[in-house]
C-alpha cells in the first residue's frame, strides 16, 4: 500500500485524500465524493463530505478522523471502475475499507471554457 497524504477539515467534517505530487486534470463529483483525475485518468485525490458518517459506514466501524496518524491506499483499475481499499492507522486501531469508483468517459462541462 501507498501512503497518501491528507488533511481533515473538523469544522466541515471533510476529509481530503492525495498521492503525493500528482496533478490533477480534472475531477468528477459522485455524491459525498469528489474524485481528482491525471492525464492517464489515474486517480490522485479524493474528497470526502460528511466524512465521519461516510466513513463510519464504508469501514463499519467509527474512526475518529482527528486521530488519523497515518493513511495508505492501493488503487486498481478495471475496465470500467477503479477500486481504492484505503487503510487508516490511529494511535489505538487500524481500519479498512474499498470505495469504487466508475470510469466516467464524459469530459466535465466546467472543463470546456
């Protein structure tokens, strides 16, 4: 698993996921998710609203976002979705969880100015 980086916003209960240095060309946004694309339509970053109650139920378990220590993921890709099993470490526990995400072929409307 790779680390990513992140930072978690208490105040708005946001939660913001990225791999390194990776630039984004473009993003899709999919309800409480707001997934960032490379060139290669790689995902490099993801946002999460609501991230206590979204993560609660994608881990089955509460983790409290503020005591995040360490965060890695593995992405694969398919044909025509990405899975992401993302890994939160805290100080007391470790949880995991898999978020898929479809291939979105339809270039952003916000993107053709």
């Amino acid at each position: 698993m790779k680390n990513f980086n992140f930072s978690y916003d208490k105040n708005n209960d946001d939660l913001f996921i990225c791999l390194g240095n990776a630039k984004s060309k473009g993003a899709v946004e999919i309800g409480n998710f707001v997934f960032d694309f490379d060139e290669k339509e790689n995902v490099v970053a993801i946002q999460i609203f609501e991230a206590s109650k979204v993560l609660s139920k994608l881990l089955s378990k509460f983790v409290e976002l503020t005591k995040i220590k360490e965060m890695k993921a593995d992405i694969t890709n398919f044909r025509n979705m990405t899975a992401m099993k993302i890994k939160i470490i805290t100080d007391s526990e470790d949880a995991e969880g898999v978020i898929i995400i479809p291939k979105i072929k339809q270039q952003s409307p916000a993107l053709s100015y």
